[in-house]
C-alpha cells in the first residue's frame, strides 16, 4: 500500500509540475513583455508578430505570452528530468535564471533573427547580441523560476 501511495504521489506531482511551468512562463513572460514594450517596442510590435506573418502589438503580446507558456513547460520537463538542480529555491531559481540565458543565447540571438529576416523585409544581424534582451531573458527565467518553486512546493 506504501509502494502505491508513493507511486501515485509521484505521477501527480510530475503531472501538475507542468502546470506550474506555465504558470511560472506566464508570469516571467508578463514582466519580461513589458520590459520589451517600454525599452524594444518594434519587437513586441513588429518583430514577434511578423514572425508569423502579422502585424500589432496585440498579435506580439499574444504570441510573446504563448511563447513564454510553452518554454515554461520545457523548463518543468527540464527540472524534472534534473532534479538535483532543482532541491532548494535557489537552485530552482539559479536553474531558471541560466535557462534564460540559454534562451537567449539559442532562440533570441541566432532563431529569432534569422526567422525575422525570412519572413520580413527586414535584414537583422544573425547573431544579434542584444544585452537588452539578455536581461529580458534572465528576469524571465529568474520569474520563471520563483513562481515553479512557490507552485510546487
């Protein structure tokens, strides 16, 4: 009986782990949307959307948001799969703040333009080190981070 309340303890926490992740991703995508909006508007605005051929800051904050949940998710995975990283809230949060800057260094220094300049008449720098979007990127992992810890504990 032991052995199965374990089990099942286990598998529920796993399967709500990926609701904190996106959770968490909401809420560092929420701060780290209005960073771009007041220091890198044309990101929000045209950018992100026109990555998908639209246009507006509504379509940009829609798919910024959508974005930030679904690498929550990856990050839940990822805590997951490696829990050592993830035993007390500062390694949690230590582990989200890297993993922004991971997202950083992959998605928004080399993916993002390249995808941007495939699909807009734009022509941006591949990579394209901004350290305003670094910052961007590691208080959204950092957010990201406390908000899984406070979820899941």
């Amino acid at each position: 009986m032991a052995t199965k309340t374990s089990t099942l303890t286990t598998e529920l926490t796993a399967h709500s782990n990926w609701k904190a992740g996106v959770l968490g991703g909401l809420g560092g995508g929420l701060v780290f949307g209005i960073m771009m909006s007041m220091m890198m508007p044309n990101i929000v605005e045209m950018a992100i959307p026109g990555m998908y051929g639209l246009q507006g800051g509504l379509a940009g904050w829609t798919i910024h948001m959508a974005h930030s949940a679904v690498l929550g998710v990856v990050f839940a995975g990822l805590a997951g799969a490696a829990s050592q990283l993830t035993e007390t809230a500062g390694k949690t949060v230590l582990f989200g703040v890297v993993y922004g800057i991971v997202l950083w260094a992959v998605l928004a220094t080399f993916v993002m333009p390249a995808w941007v300049g495939a699909m807009l008449p734009m022509n941006p720098p591949v990579p394209d080190v901004n350290p305003m979007s670094l910052v961007g990127h590691a208080v959204y992992g950092g957010l990201l981070g406390v908000l899984y810890t406070a979820l899941t504990d």
